[in-house]
C-alpha cells in the first residue's frame, strides 16, 4: 500500500470520528516519513478530534518546523489556540495567513469568531462580510455573520 493510500484511510477514520485510530496510523507514517509536513498536519487535526488540543498544538508545530509557509497546519494551530482561549496567539497567526492569502474565506471566517470573543462586534462584522464577498454561499460566515446581528439586535431592544 502506498502513501496516499494510506493517508485516505486516515482521512476515512477522521471522517468517522475514529480519531485515535486515525493518530495511531499517522504516527506510523510519520515515522517512515519524518519530514512531511502534512503528516504532522493530518495528526494533529486527529488530536483536535479527540479533543487532545495541547497534543494538537505540538503536531502543528512540527508541520511548522518542517515547512513554515504550511498556511493550513498555521490556520490549525491558531483554531487549537483559540479553543484554548489564547486568541491574542490565535489572532496573530490568522493575520500572517491574511499577509500571505487575504482572500482565505476560512481565516476571514476565524478571525470573524476571534473578534466575537474578543468583544470587538464591529471588526467581527467586516471579517464575516469580506468572506461572505469573496463567496456569497460560504455557509460558516453566513450564519456567523446571521448570530451576530441577532446578538446586535437583542442588545438594541434591551
């Protein structure tokens, strides 16, 4: 069995939340392959499902370490600070994915969520429309963007 082979059976257990299962292959890959980024990627984003976040920010790290312009293991790495409620880390590392990308619907997306526990509604609101511009049927920042007028709206009536 080849590589990609085996990298779809690990998207498949991620698929069907068999996470440690999943991490457990990508550390067998990871040792015939030690300096694949998108091995260390993968893995982590199996430790964000099994709700194993500190092990989570180590693996993307790692795909960090090995290639530091993975723009996808850095957008990971800031969701796994951010569910730790780092967002000052979280932030700062969505902003240099926007240096580098400034129309990544997903970043725009997460800083959007950022801004929200940050409190700063107004900068939420422009990172929401920016994505939902770049693509009108971007279902996460249509409803994001749909809560935070809700929430707007029952501040007004308050």
């Amino acid at each position: 069995m080849d590589v990609k082979e085996k990298i779809a059976i690990i998207h498949n257990l991620m698929r069907v939340r068999k996470f440690t299962q999943a991490i457990l292959n990508c550390h067998k890959l990871i040792k015939l392959h030690p300096n694949v980024s998108y091995l260390y990627n993968l893995c982590g984003m199996a430790y964000q499902g099994n709700n194993q976040i500190k092990k989570s920010i180590e693996s993307f790290n790692l795909a960090l370490h090995h290639d530091p312009e993975n723009l996808a293991a850095m957008n990971n790495l800031a969701n796994s600070y951010k569910s730790l409620n780092h967002n000052d880390k979280a932030e700062e590392l969505y902003e240099r994915i926007l240096k580098k990308e400034p129309n990544n619907i997903h970043v725009l997306n997460n800083l959007g969520l950022t801004c929200i526990e940050l409190n700063d509604y107004e900068q939420a609101e422009i990172f929401y429309n920016k994505a939902i511009e770049l693509n009108s049927n971007f279902p996460d920042a249509l409803v994001n963007l749909g809560n935070l007028k809700s929430r707007q709206n029952k501040n007004d009536d308050a």
